[in-house]
C-alpha cells in the first residue's frame, strides 16, 4: 500500500468511505479507483467518497469566500477537497449567467479545456501524482480525456487516451497537441485496454474500471463540489433546484454532496432538489430510479454523445434520493432547443451541455408557479466546438458582396 505523500496544499481529506455502507472505510491512500472491494458484487459496483475532518474547518471559510482574496482554482477550496499534488490550470470559478424568471446558467465552458472535466482532473491528476504513477490513462470520446491530457501534461505525467473512431477532429487535435497517446478502438473494446494500460505500464485510471456498474475514481466527484460552493456564494443562497445533464452521474453526486457539507457546516438549511437530464435514447439513471435497483439500458442513436450512456452508478442514485429530485429524460429535440436558447443568450454549448436547460425547459409551468421560491441553476458543461453535428457541417458558402439579393437572402435566414 501506498504511504501518503505529504500534501502541498492543506487538505482536511481523512479517508475514504463506502457509498454501498457508510460503516466500511478505508486510508485516504491509495485512491480507490474500482470502488468498495467490501461491498460490491458481480451485478453492483458501489463507489467510495472522501471523508473529511470538518470539525478542524475554520468557522468563517465560506462566510469569507467572497470578502477575503483567495487562490484562483481549486486551491480555494483545498481544506475540503483531496490533496492538490498537482498543478492547477484555474479551474472552476465560471460565470454564473442570468437569463430571465430566476434561472441562471452556470457555464462550464470557461474552464481551462472548455469543459466541467477540469473540475474532476485536478483531483484525480493529483492522486496520480500521490500515488507516485507515471501517467494517466482514460477512456474517453470527447470532454474527460482533453482535460485529463491538460492536466497530466501540466503535472509533467504521460497520458494515454483510450477513444472509439468517431472522436470530433476537434477533440482528436486537442489531444493530441498536449501530447497524448491517443488510441481509438471500437466502443465495446475501450474498458478492456484501459485495465490493461493501467496494469502494464502503471499508468492511474482517471475514469471507469467497473463494466457493470460505474464507480470511476474515489477522489473524482469531489471536484464537482466546488461547483455547489460557487452557486451558493454567487447566489448568496441555496438555488430551489439544480438541473445538471447526467451521464454517470458524478457530477450530479459531487454538486449534491457540496451542498450537503454547506447544510453539515451550518451554512445552509437545506439542498437543492436535483434533477438529472439524461438523453430519452437512454437514460440508466432514470431506469434504475424506477426499478428500485442499477439497470442497464439500450441506447440508441442521439447526438448527445458526451452522456449518453448504457448504465450509471450508484452515486447518481444517492444524489437524487437524498436531495428529493428526479431523473428527466430528454430527446434531442429539447436540447436541440435548448442550445438554440443559449446561443440566443451568448452561450456557445455542447448538445449534451444543453440538456440542463433541457430538462428545465419540460418542467416549465412548475417554474412560472414557483418563481418566488428561489432561484434555479441550470449547468452548462461544455463548449459547442466539441460537437459532432455542427462540425460535420463545414463553413458558410461564400456569398457575392455584389450580389444584394443573396446578401438579403442570408439576412434573413439569420
């Protein structure tokens, strides 16, 4: 086993626990990367979270969060988060955008890789680190592997990215100009070469071991919590509800349980209901939500490729009970929609970082009844470059400055 590195960055990290049973816990190192070997089975996967010593956190540190400067990045946070052995690239602090009736924006895009991802590779970069590995490996089409590539080449490790044929050009090339090992392989083979990266060469997974259920990374999620702590911050109070597109689920989990530790630390009263928006062509969470039990599910085709998934994890699960909220299935008509509805707003989004908005959108009436309640937080994870369909499409036909009546023709179709 791994000693503990000694930590750059204070961190109030004490262990991990199991979310199958909160009685099973483990040492903070080495990070669990398959979940709880306790309590999981053949059929159910239950991952790990980390525990913290929160009766040593400083009585003002969040009511100090907008009055006293502090570091850019997750270096913010530290005290509740893993150690930060990595570098940072500035991570998080992302606007908070108003549209109209109470609903804000939380756009992800301005992250350092256009992505929600660097929120999670800076925790799970610098368990790699910790851990003494030298590389990363992930199995990712899109958001997760530029981020974990950036993340990797800034702390000076390798980095292998395991994708399927269809990654954008444009995901492919940021890969590759961080220096990536990129390896596209058939969908149904990703998971088997990670596992085999990871034991052959040492490499630390930074997402998914676990074929049956999702896990992915103990330290992981944590990183999504900052997310919950700069709502509230921002908003100067807990948001009614907070609407998140859902593949895994792990994003979900870590802004649920961020507010959970402002409820813990006496800052707030209650969390946010969440509401996960998963695409209609699948939609795992929804479906083990109804069964009582983690389901695997047929997908079928949708351009929402960054979260469209055949089966969830348990963290999502955690997320939606504890916080009394939903699973929301959304076509890719309603994103569709809802990404138009952000670009008339300023706000360049992915498909699949559309589907907050989305899923908002199905509840509408409920939110014209209740706007006096509170405010509502739609997460916008990702920037539109990273599109399959828009990118497909190539640049506009040139048009003939002379020629006035396609000049008017395009106008209009503007």
């Amino acid at each position: 086993m791994t000693s503990q590195p000694a930590a750059p960055v204070e961190s109030l990290a004490t262990g991990q626990r199991s979310l199958g049973d909160p009685d099973v816990r483990y040492p903070l190192w080495p990070p669990l990367t398959e979940g709880c070997p306790a309590t999981s089975t053949d059929s159910v996967a239950y991952p790990v979270e980390v525990d913290y010593a929160y009766d040593k956190l400083p009585d003002d540190f969040f009511a100090t969060a907008t009055a006293t400067p502090r570091p850019r990045g997750h270096e913010r946070w530290a005290p509740l988060l893993p150690p930060l052995h990595a570098p940072g690239l500035a991570e998080g602090g992302t606007p908070l955008l108003p549209l109209a009736d109470g609903v804000w924006i939380k756009d992800e895009s301005r992250n350092p890789t256009w992505s929600h991802k660097d929120r999670l590779n800076r925790v799970t970069v610098s368990a790699a680190v910790g851990a003494g590995a030298a590389g990363v490996v992930v199995a990712s089409s899109g958001n997760h592997g530029a981020s974990a590539a950036a993340y990797a080449a800034r702390a000076g490790l390798r980095c292998a990215v395991v994708t399927s044929a269809e990654v954008p050009p444009a995901v492919d090339a940021f890969l590759r100009a961080y220096g990536a090992a990129v390896l596209p392989v058939p969908i149904e083979q990703r998971w088997s070469l990670l596992r085999r990266i990871a034991e052959r060469t040492g490499y630390h997974p930074v997402s998914n071991l676990t074929p049956a259920a999702h896990t992915g990374h103990g330290f992981g999620p944590e990183g999504y919590k900052t997310l919950a702590y700069e709502i509230f911050t921002e908003l100067g109070t807990v948001p009614r509800a907070v609407y998140v597109p859902t593949g895994y689920g792990e994003m979900l989990f870590g802004t649920w349980k961020g507010f959970a530790e402002l409820v813990r630390l006496g800052y707030a009263d209650r969390v946010p209901r969440m509401y996960a928006c998963e695409p209609a062509a699948g939609g795992p969470l929804a479906a083990s939500v109804r069964a009582g039990a983690l389901t695997q599910v047929p997908v079928g085709p949708t351009a929402a490729y960054a979260i469209s998934c055949p089966v969830g994890g348990h963290r999502g699960v955690v997320a939606l009970r504890e916080s009394g909220g939903s699973a929301l299935l959304v076509t890719d008509a309603e994103m569709t929609a809802a990404r138009a509805e952000l670009a008339r707003n300023g706000i360049w989004a992915e498909l699949s970082a559309a589907a907050g908005l989305a899923g908002l959108r199905q509840l509408s009436e409920d939110v014209r009844d209740r706007a006096g309640e509170g405010p509502v937080v739609c997460v916008s994870t990702s920037s539109g470059f990273k599109d399959q369909d828009l990118l497909s499409a190539g640049p506009s036909a040139t048009v003939d400055p002379e020629d006035w009546d396609a000049v008017e023709r395009r106008l209009r179709q503007a």
